[in-house]
C-alpha cells in the first residue's frame, strides 16, 4: 500500500484554487471532478483523500455529501513530500549537530484539543526549556509553515536562523513540507552561518525529543485532554504560555524559563516572541487560567 501522495505543493496549490471555491458554491465532489478531471490530474478517490486530510481550504463540512460518510480508518495521512525525510532523518540530526556545535535547535510538535478542532504548535528549546505554542485551526502543513514563516517576518532572517538554525519534529503529516521552511544557505546569499534545517525522529520514537513531550504536561494542567480548544485564542495561548514560562525549574537552578531565555539572549527577543514574565505568586497552572 502507498503511505503518502506523490503530489507536490504546487499541485496542491493548483488543485486547492480550483477545487475549494466550487466545493463553497454546494458543487459535490463528482460533479466538481467530472467537468475538471483534466485539469485536476488526480483520481476521484484522492481528492476525497486531500479534503478529508486538510490539504484544501475546503473542508469535509463544506462538501453536500461528504459529511454524511465516516472516514474509512484505513486513510492515512498525506505526506506531501513522499522523500522528505531523505537526509533529514535522526541520524542526520545528529551528525548535523555533530558539524554545527554552535548550532541550537528546538524541538516541534503538535498539541491537539478534540477531534478535527483547532489544536497548538510548539517549539521547545532544551537549553532553556522555553516553550512556544501557536494555535491553528487544523492539523496540516499549510499551517504549520504559516506560522514559521510569521516568526521570520517578526525575528528577521538572521535572527531567525540564529535562533532556529535546527528544527527536530515526529512523523506527523503536518510536519511533511520541510522545504516550505528550509532555509539553506544558498538561498541567502551564500552566508555560511545563516541556515536552519529541519530532522526527523526515528518512527515511535517519542524519547528522541523528550523535552516538547514532557512539556505538555503542563499544558495539559491548564488544558485537560480531550478538551476543546475552539473557544480559544491566540491572546489565550499567550497568557497560558506566560505562566508555564515564569514557572521555575530545578533543571534551570531554580530559573524560570523566561529569565534563562533572556540571559542567553535578549529580553527584546523575548518581547518579540510575545512573552512576558508573570509573579510567581500569580502563576496558575490549572484549568481556571482560562475561565
């Protein structure tokens, strides 16, 4: 069986801009591919895959038949890049870092609410176990490259690279399009120092980037599993991340995250990344954060 859709982004972008509008006017899913099936150089089967998997901005409720179906269990999630995990895999991390000492990576991974709803994206960096998380409103690469591209535009590219030279997340679909967020050296004027680079853990795995998966249990504190976060804002993520990052740990000798973030680098990177730090008599870690 195929674990992946060959399709690049580009076509997907194509697809996307014809599909998705006529899906919004009530147009089914049949009617749609038997006037463009030319154009869509796809099967019937594997559009329905894409919008089932977020890869559209047209999605499973907007199509008349569609959400009348269960999704068969057997669909897997698309990896839009089938090979991009070709020189990108744990051992490469390793041998990256191996060549790059100076080099800091944060680790990446996904935080989900319930099923289909809005879920977070964070980043840990182990050296000062400061997290991030943005909220987005599905589970798909598209997303996750909005919000990294966000952070460049905000850091500029220097900082960014500095800051984000390596990037290590699971096997999760959403983080299948490492090119989309690349930044080679190449591509900024040769500069052997500007650089940021994605890896990927071994398949079940999770130890391989312990300090994000034990991360979340304190955004769990605030958000229970199984909880929704569709209420939630970005302004919300910011206030819950706030706390978890006053919050002091033994790891750091009894500094929070926020106070080792900005000795080793500034606390204007901390005011760009939207942090600030709370009195640690006012921390809450429980669910009342957000009521």
């Amino acid at each position: 069986n195929r674990c992946g859709l060959s399709y690049s982004p580009e076509h997907i972008k194509i697809v996307n801009e014809l599909v998705s509008p006529l899906i919004k006017q009530g147009q089914s899913i049949y009617h749609i591919y038997l006037h463009h099936k030319d154009q869509l150089m796809m099967s019937e089967k594997t559009l329905y895959k894409i919008i089932h998997l977020g890869l559209l901005d047209a999605r499973p409720i907007d199509c008349p038949r569609i959400v009348r179906f269960k999704v068969r269990k057997s669909f897997k999630q698309v990896k839009v890049d089938r090979k991009c995990r070709t020189g990108r895999t744990y051992e490469d991390f390793i041998a990256f870092l191996k060549d790059n000492p100076d080099a800091g990576y944060f680790e990446m991974d996904t935080v989900e609410g319930i099923k289909g709803g809005k879920v977070l994206l964070t980043l840990y960096h182990p050296q000062t176990c400061l997290l991030l998380a943005f909220l987005r409103d599905h589970n798909d690469s598209a997303s996750v490259t909005k919000h990294m591209n966000a952070l460049q535009s905000t850091l500029g590219t220097t900082t960014y690279c500095s800051l984000f030279s390596v990037l290590l997340a699971d096997n999760g679909s959403e983080f299948s399009n490492p090119s989309a967020i690349e930044i080679q050296k190449q591509s900024i004027f040769n500069h052997p120092s500007l650089f940021s680079r994605m890896f990927y853990c071994d398949g079940g795995h999770p130890e391989q980037k312990p300090g994000v998966e034990n991360s979340h249990t304190l955004i769990r504190r605030v958000l229970p599993k199984g909880s929704s976060f569709n209420h939630l804002t970005q302004e919300d993520i910011d206030t819950m991340m706030n706390h978890i990052n006053s919050y002091k740990r033994k790891k750091l000798n009894a500094h929070s995250p926020i106070d080792t973030f900005s000795f080793l680098f500034s606390t204007s990177l901390i005011e760009k990344l939207n942090l600030i730090k709370v009195d640690p008599d006012k921390i809450t870690l429980t669910p009342d954060l957000l009521k």
